[in-house]
C-alpha cells in the first residue's frame, strides 16, 4: 500500500491540529497519521487555554487564521481576561474548556477540510534519500510518500510515566509511547535530550465541599478569543481556589524518598514555573501554603483538575497529602497524578521556518523542540506548516520577527538560545510587548495570513472595517472643542489640573485619569454619534491614545533593531577571520551560521562585543 501527500503530519496535539489545519487550508494534500484518532486535540494536562502571555498566542494564532481560538471559544465554560488592574500589554485572555467537548470540536473542525485524510498507526521511520525527507513508514508497514513531513509527537518519543516507584512506557496516561524516530534521528545526527513533565489528580468533584473553598467566577461581560464572531458565553462554570497547608507537607516530606524526582528514578529537568508539588514544598520550605485551582473539566460530568498539583508521589500518598486539604476531606481520586519522561530535540537545529537543518523538508512543532504549554505547541504547529507548504510550492518562507509577533518571539529565542528546560512563554519574554498586545493581534497578523492563503476573506474585511472605524474616531476625537467650564469640574474631582482654555477631546482623553465615558457625558450628540461603534474598537482607539507616547518610543526601538535584521551575514561567511571575538562566540556563530547581525545577536554566548567585531568585518 503506497499513497502520496504533500504534506504528512506526524501527531494530533496541539501541535499537528494547527499543522493539519494550515496545510489543508492553504491548499496542500495533507495526512494525519496517529496512534488514536479518538485522542485528536485532546488536553492531556489541565483543561484551559490562554493565561499570561499564552493567550497572546492563541489570538495570534486566531488573526492568521488557525483554529485554535475557535476551538477554545466553542467549548469554553468559563472566559476571564487576567491582569486587568495592569496596563493593556499584560492583558491575557483565558478560557476554562470541557475537556471533551474541545476534543470534538478539532476533530470535527479537521474533518470538515476537503484535503485532509487520517490514518491511525504509529510511524516508526522516515524516509530519507540525499538528505531530504521522502515519507515515512509505519508500524504496520505501511508506505506514504511525502514532499515534506512535520514531526509534532509531544511527549510520545520515548515516553515513560512515572508514579511513585511504578513506571510505564506511554506518551501519555492510557496511551503507549513512540519508538523508532528518536533512533533514526539519532544516527542522522540529530542532538536529542530528555525531559521531565507532569500533571495532577483527577478528583470526583461530587466529593468537594465547595462551600469551604474561594469562588473564582468568570467575567460579567466575557469575551472571546477569536476575532471571526465567536458568541460569548451566555453561561459559565466557577472555578475554586483552595490551599495546601502544614498537615500536607509533611505528609510529604515524610515521603519524599518514595518521589522519583528526589529517589533519583528522574534524572531529567522539568519545568521551572510550573514545578510538582513536592518540588514546590522542598523548594519553597519558607511557604506555609500554596493556592490550587479547583477546575472543573466540562459541563456534564464529575471529573475536577487540580491545577497546581503536579505530582509524582506513589498514588497512595496522593491520596493521603489530598485528603489532608480543606475542603477535600471526603475526595475520591479518579486517576493519579503523574510525572513523564520523553525525548526532545535540540531546536537550536532548526532553521527559523522549523524545518531542520541536516534534513531538508522535515518540520519539528511542539513538545519535540522543548516547550511546554498547549498554546506553545499550537503555534509552532501552524508556523511550520506555513513554511512547508510554501517551501513545496516554491514560495518564500514566513519568519515572524520579534516585533511582529510573540510567535515570532518563542521561535527566535528557541531557535537562537535553545533550552535547557521546557519552555514556557511570558510577557516577559517579549521586549515589544507594548505592541504585540492581544487586543490588536488581527490588526498586526490577519493582512499577512490572508496573503498567504490562510485567513478567509470575512477575517480582512473586519480588519479593514475596524481600521476605518479605528481612523474616523481619532480624527473625531482631535476636532471635537471641549470648553475649560465643562470638564474642570471632573478634573477637579478626580483631583486632575485644571485646564485654562478649549481642548480637544483628543488631549483631554490622553489624562489617565479621564476615561472616554467623561468626555461623553459633556455632550449627548457626540454620545450618540460614537454609540454605533463596538466595543473592541472604541477600546482599541483608547489604548492609542492614552499610550501613544510609550508606542512611538518602543516603534523606535523596533526600528533600531530592525537594521540588524536587515544587514546580512554571506552564507558562506568565514568566522575565523574574527581573531578577537571569544571562543564560544566564534564556535556558536560557525556552527549556528546566522543570516543576519539581529539574529547572530541573539545567539547565547555571543556578545555585544562580538557583533561589532562582526559588523566591523561585514562592512569592510
């Protein structure tokens, strides 16, 4: 049995759904292949997309037309947007999901595209012929032929699951591990490494006394994440917070010799702020208590997630250091947490399209480059089939800039810096993070995704509707004469300085302390003429105004950036001409081989002083 595709996609995570769903939308024969068409897009850790700086992500991914924000909206029981009290970059959209229901939602949205097939197997290896990917071979020794193959296997390559002193070969709870690839790759010369994920108990939430926890209800007005007229909730689920104490940590200390982290079972890195629980107690012996997130799992069933409970001990301490918790005093455990063990590839071997250097036309997306979180995976997924798609059409590749997006962002520093650690995005990464905020995502994104065949037509007229909406209201705001006897009385009030002669309601708006509502009850007509506007865009004209100055400042620094990205470095540069740069730098610079200064700037190990030396040589 041999079939052709363009392009075969590895994986049903996260990852390969955004791959699936890009490839076949732009146009490209695509195959699915998994080991369980009823696990496609499941959420294998807590049931939530979004938060701090991942919700970004999921709106970016949403603006060039992916599916992710669909999907999230679809089965969402609960939306909040996080860190309101703070300035417009570090909004974050969260959604609250029902596990199963997000998992019918990809797969229906998969199976409505007219190019994309499934098969369920497992591939065990790629064919490859003179350095390029040619298809792959499965475990039932099928034959698929391909012009490119994108690998998103998340923890599956080598998985083994660890509880207490138990472990299993499986990429995740009920599902077996992936063998054969990590191998082959292996002798290609491909550098691997292990790392170390968890997740928590599931509990029967009929068993919680809910009454004696915090109630963590959604927003009054819930949003949505995509901008192509996602309903927003009408309903919604509360989530509850509650607290380890005293009585629980020392049910673990007194086991931690039976953890595998702290037995030596576990010799490999897990995520840093996303610790076990034990990692927590003995790193953090000074805390008295630690929040956990009570979350339910969907509309109509029993099963709660205990986000903030990763855990790894034998499930009979589980059980125990839970019961010990207020609130949890009757629990039942449906399923234990668990600890995971599974190769990754150094993605400091991947080009900034995620295909990989030494094999031309395979793609890494996800868990395999070393990250963690659903939204990081989902991302990876949609750039790398963009890139493989295009490459095969013979089309320019898209590389998202730092600037452009937080996309752009988690590629560079993976692709530049490598990790150690799964990595995990936050708005801290992100030194432009004034501009690559969630609100504007389809104003910054949707143009290049419709460009390029991804984002539909309905998608760019929105975007040009609100940029005209966006235009007529700031040159509104700049005509519109406001007296000092009408708003010195609110100055006043807020305890504001007063104003000695007519502004406009343009300079009046940029005071933090005057909100659009201020100036519209001033003046009723002009209340009414800005009432037919939505919501999103008399936000998004008050975002422009009130930090106008912060914009231009951090648009000048883009500018300053962007002159190294655009000086070139020659393919063929010969790095040991650079007799005074270090070491490191000179080893790093040959073997990465950068295309541009902004790039090699970024490079770990090379320093600012080294790039002048290479700026000095490129211009001479």
């Amino acid at each position: 049995m041999l079939l052709e595709y363009d392009i075969i996609v590895v994986g049903s995570g996260h990852a390969g759904c955004e791959a699936a769903t890009a490839g076949a939308k732009m146009g490209s024969k695509v195959l699915v292949i998994t080991m369980n068409l009823n696990t496609i897009g499941q959420m294998s850790c807590n049931p939530a997309m979004g938060g701090i700086a991942k919700g970004q992500i999921v709106r970016e991914i949403d603006a060039l037309g992916g599916f992710s924000g669909i999907v999230a909206d679809q089965s969402a029981i609960q939306f909040r947007m996080l860190n309101t009290s703070k300035g417009p970059a570090m909004w974050s959209p969260r959604t609250q999901n029902d596990r199963r229901l997000f998992s019918e939602c990809w797969k229906l949205a998969l199976e409505t595209l007219p190019n994309l097939d499934f098969w369920q197997d497992m591939v065990t290896a790629l064919f490859i012929r003179d350095g390029m990917v040619m298809g792959v071979k499965t475990a039932l020794g099928i034959e698929v032929r391909s012009r490119a193959v994108i690998l998103t296997n998340g923890t599956f390559l080598n998985g083994l699951i660890h509880i207490g002193e138990k472990k299993m070969a499986g990429g995740r709870a009920a599902d077996r591990a992936s063998t054969g690839i990590a191998e082959q790759l292996q002798i290609l010369g491909f550098e691997t490494g292990r790392m170390k994920t968890g997740t928590s108990p599931r509990v029967d939430g009929r068993t919680l006394h809910y009454h004696k926890m915090e109630e963590q209800l959604g927003d009054a007005l819930p949003g949505s994440f995509s901008f192509l007229n996602s309903v927003p909730l009408t309903k919604q689920k509360s989530c509850f917070i509650a607290y380890t104490n005293s009585v629980m940590h020392e049910i673990i200390k007194e086991n931690l010799a039976r953890s595998p982290i702290y037995n030596g079972q576990i010799q490999t890195q897990g995520p840093r702020y996303c610790p076990c629980i034990e990692d927590k107690i003995h790193r953090f012996a000074d805390k008295e208590r630690h929040q956990i997130f009570v979350e339910p799992e969907g509309w109509n069933t029993i099963h709660v997630y205990l986000n903030g409970l990763s855990c790894s001990l034998p499930q009979d301490v589980q059980y125990k250091m839970l019961r010990s918790i207020v609130g949890f005093e009757d629990l039942k455990m449906l399923s234990p947490g668990y600890s995971i063990e599974y190769d990754y590839f150094l993605p400091t071997q991947l080009h900034y399209t995620l295909e990989t250097q030494l094999v031309q036309n395979l793609y890494f997306a996800g868990q395999i480059n070393g990250t963690t979180g659903y939204e990081e995976a989902a991302c990876q997924g949609l750039m790398a089939a963009i890139n493989a798609h295009r490459k095969i059409n013979a089309l320019s590749p898209v590389v998202l800039k730092r600037s452009d997006a937080y996309i752009g962002v988690l590629i560079d520093d993976l692709v530049s810096k490598g990790t150690e650690e799964p990595y995990r995005m936050f708005t801290s990464r992100a030194e432009f993070r004034l501009l690559l905020r969630q609100d504007n995502a389809d104003l910054r994104l949707t143009g290049l995704g419709h460009s390029i065949g991804l984002a539909e037509n309905e998608r760019l007229q929105k975007v040009y509707k609100k940029k005209e909406d966006i235009a007529l209201i700031l040159n509104y705001l700049g005509k519109w004469k406001i007296s000092s006897e009408d708003i010195n009385p609110k100055l006043a009030a807020v305890g504001g300085s007063l104003i000695q002669e007519t502004q406009t309601a343009y300079a009046l708006f940029k005071r933090p302390e005057i909100d659009l509502n201020d100036l519209l009850v001033l003046d009723r007509q002009q209340a009414n003429a800005l009432a037919v506007y939505e919501q999103e865009v008399l936000e998004q004209v008050s975002i422009q105004i009130k930090y106008e100055n912060y914009f231009l400042k951090e648009k000048d620094l883009v500018e300053k950036m962007e002159r190294l990205e655009h000086y070139e470095i020659p393919a063929d540069f010969d790095y040991t001409l650079l007799k005074s740069i270090s070491a490191e730098a000179l080893e790093k610079l040959h073997k990465k081989r950068p295309a541009t200064l902004g790039q090699a700037s970024r490079i770990s190990g090379v320093s600012p002083a080294d790039i002048s030396i290479l700026m000095v040589y490129l211009k001479g």
